[in-house]
C-alpha cells in the first residue's frame, strides 16, 4: 500500500471506533447529560436574527439544496470522472445515513422544534451530506490552485461551513451534540473507505499492466 493509503486507512479506523464508541453510548444512555448541557448552552443565544441565519445555513445540507447543487455541477462539468466520483459518494453516504438511522433509531430532541423534522436523529443527515459534498468540492479545488493562501482559505472556508452547519442542527432543536459529531465520523468512515479501495483497484491495476508489459519480453527471451 501507498504512504497516502496507509494514512487513509488509519483515518477510517479512528473514524470507525469513534463511530461506534458512540453509537454504544448512544443505545446506552451515556450522553443524554452532556448533549442537554450542549444544548442549553446553544440555547441561550436564541434571537430571531441568529434564528434566521441558522435556517439558512441549516439548509445548505439538506439533501434538497445538495441534489440541487449536484445538477449544476454535472450542468457545468458534464460526466467526467470528477462528476462522477461527487455524485456516487453523496449518494452512497445518503444511503448509510439512512440506513444507520433506521438501525440506531434514535428519536428526535423532545425540545421545541425551529424547523419540521421526520425521522430519526442519529448521526445527522445533514452533517453527514455536508461533509461529503462540500469536501470533496473543495478538494476538487485545492488540486486546480497551487496558490497556498488560497488553499489555506479555503480549507477554512471548509471547516467553518461544516461546523455552523452542525451547530445550526443543535441550535435548531432537530439533532443532537452526539448525531452532529456522528454525523462527521460516518461521512469520514465513508469517503476514506472510497478512496482505500480506489487506491487498491488502482495499484491492482497497475500491476497487472505492469505484467502485460513484461510478458512480451519475456516471451522474446525465451525464444
């Protein structure tokens, strides 16, 4: 394996024992007094003002909003490989959510609502499609620029936009501390998993090539 395939694997397996570390603790009960703390503390910054702004923001991950964005950006870039690698992972980690979110079953915060939600909390959906679809756009981005203060710029943009997307979830009543940082280590666990597994197709391959290329020669050889 690669130096980068090796780090990637590290970074899915810390992802994947936090993931369930806290899904435990989740079925358990074990963070019931440190999400009501997170909350009340949330909570006391309540304005309409701030309460307008964390609709808005709340809203850039909502699936909705990314499949929107997910057809300008096959508009603008047609099929390519690109596309095609945004529009498999945002689906695949939509699927997982779900799926997780039907096999924990963890209900909804029993506060006041600021928005309408169905379904269950945990990990946050939102959180989840965020990391993924913005992530790998600004990694789209970071390979086209070699200018370092804007990559710099824009890997902040990026850990701005996920945490008040998250924060918004929690001060909007609808998830919970523990679904937003969930919501983070299964997008994490997913996008990790993809590119291990892409690496490994792609050494697989490399390989195979490699002995296509030899085989001529050896034949040659031999004769």
């Amino acid at each position: 394996m690669t130096k980068k395939s090796k780090i990637l694997s590290v970074i899915f397996l810390i992802s994947f024992i936090g993931l369930l570390i806290l899904s435990f603790m989740v079925v358990n009960g074990y963070v019931h007094q440190f999400d009501t703390d997170i909350y009340n503390f949330v909570s006391l910054f309540y304005l309409s003002s701030i309460t307008m702004l964390a609709q808005f923001v709340t809203a850039l991950g909502s699936p909705t909003v990314i499949l929107a964005f997910c057809m300008i950006f096959v508009a603008i870039n047609k099929i390519k490989k690109e596309t095609t690698f945004l529009l498999l992972n945002t689906l695949l980690i939509y699927i997982l959510n779900l799926g997780y979110r039907n096999f924990i079953m963890r209900v909804q915060p029993t506060n006041l609502h600021l928005v309408d939600v169905i379904g269950y909390s945990f990990p946050s959906e939102y959180t989840s499609l965020s990391v993924i679809f913005y992530g790998i756009l600004v990694l789209f981005m970071l390979r086209k620029t070699n200018n370092k203060s804007l990559k710099s710029l824009l890997i902040a943009f990026y850990i701005i936009l996920i945490s008040i997307i998250g924060l918004s979830r929690i001060y909007l009543g609808v998830n919970y501390a523990t679904d937003v940082i969930a919501g983070v280590c299964l997008a994490v666990v997913c996008v990790s998993a993809v590119y291990v597994i892409d690496e490994i197709i792609k050494m697989v391959l490399k390989k195979k090539q490699q002995k296509k290329n030899e085989d001529p020669s050896l034949n040659l050889n031999r004769s």
